[in-house]
C-alpha cells in the first residue's frame, strides 16, 4: 500500500530474467547516486515541458470519450490542461513504443477539481490520469489515476469494459507524486514516488503501447515531467 505520510525515496527498479534494471526516478533528489545493477540495454523517451509549446515531435492531442476541446499550455516548464465535461481529451505520446517490460512514470505537479455544472451543488473531484494505450483507439489501456481529492484509482479497460483493480483504500500526501505503470512480463506495478500501490497479472497483454496524459472532464491537470523506459529485446 502507498505510504500516506509523505515521500519515501526509493529506487524504482524493474526484474528482468534475473537482473535488477535501476534508474533515478523522477523525484529522485538532484546528485543522488543510484547503483546500477547488471541493467540491461533500454531506450529512453521523455519530456520536461522545457519549452512554449507542446513539443509536436513528442506529442499529439487526444480524445477518445466525450469533445475535443479544452486547453494544453506549456507554461513556465509544465503541460497544463484542462478539457469539458465528459470528455477523455488529453495528450499522448507520438511514438509507439515495444515492449513487455517496461515504465512510464509522470510527475504530477497539480491536480485541481473540475468545473461546475449547470445545476450541481459542491465540489467535482478532478483527477490526473497517466494511461498506457494498447491500441490507437483507446479502449484497450491501463490507468493510474491521482484524484484532487488525493486518492488514487487502478483500472484496466478491455474493449472499453473497465475494471477497478484497487481496493478504494489508498491514498498520497506528498506534494508532487510521481505515478508510475511498471510492466514484467505479465505483471504490472502501480506505483508512488517508487511505493508499489498494488501489483496485477493481465496474460498476453499487447507489446504495443503509447503514453497518455489526461484529466477525465473539466479536470485540471498539470505535468511537471514523464518518461518511458524500454528494455531492448535480446537478439
């Protein structure tokens, strides 16, 4: 279970045919040495909104639910966006990644509540969501999801059928959590600031996959940095 009371610093690390694969994760403090064990080759992809715009060799908005309209800003080394109600509008990756042992991690920098609706009283609880797309329409994917309200959310979608995996009980209070989907094979990791939340087992998942980042509505939801980390296959 994630740790409610705040950042625990840990190594993410990803079991491959009995070797440890290691890197500094995102929340890793600035000149922390990580050890690197026997890691096998990878490729790396990532984004740290460094720039104005988003970054169209990286990036192409999305909708697969819902309209297609809403913000996406880069300001001040942050995507922010914020997308209408109903909707899954956000931003996914450009290329398509390979691989059954993977991570994609995402810092979340805010996660703020949804707008209004015509005639509803009280807050909507908005929510950051880091999605792993098995296919180019959406209905196939993974999601760790980070609510305003600092509760997290594990689904699986299987042509467009969902599933909760989490057990409604776990929480963060850190500032700033870093999701992260680990992938091993058949196993998969829900994890935060390099807590493992849960751990699942979904057999003959795709190889294919790309990296979405989303707020379900009107949600607002900031980014501070994401990656993904492939192990290369051996030849």
């Amino acid at each position: 279970m994630v740790n409610r009371g705040g950042i625990l610093t840990l190594v993410l690390t990803l079991a491959v045919a009995g070797s440890v694969f290691s890197l500094p994760p995102l929340h890793a403090t600035p000149g922390t040495q990580t050890e690197k064990k026997a890691a096998p080759p990878t490729d790396e992809w990532g984004d740290n909104f460094d720039g104005t715009t988003l970054d169209s060799s990286r990036w192409e908005r999305f909708s697969f639910e819902g309209g297609s309209g809403g913000t996406v800003n880069v300001v001040d080394g942050q995507l922010q966006m914020r997308s209408v109600s109903g909707a899954r509008a956000g931003v996914r990756s450009k290329p398509t990644f390979s691989a059954d042992h993977f991570f994609v991690e995402a810092k979340v920098a805010k996660v703020g509540a949804a707008l209004p609706e015509a005639g509803q009283t009280g807050e909507i609880p908005g929510n950051a969501i880091l999605a792993v797309l098995f296919d180019s329409s959406g209905l196939n994917r993974i999601e760790w999801i980070l609510t305003s309200d600092g509760l997290l959310e594990a689904w699986i979608m299987v042509d467009g059928r969902g599933e909760r995996l989490d057990g409604r009980n776990l929480g963060v209070r850190a500032k700033d959590p870093v999701l992260s989907i680990v992938r091993r094979g058949d196993e998969f990791l829900f994890m935060v600031n390099g807590n493992e939340g849960l751990r699942k087992t979904f057999k003959n998942m795709p190889r294919n996959f790309r990296v979405m980042l989303y707020g379900f509505g009107s949600s607002e939801n900031n980014w501070d940095a994401v990656r993904a980390v492939t192990v290369k296959q051996s030849k």
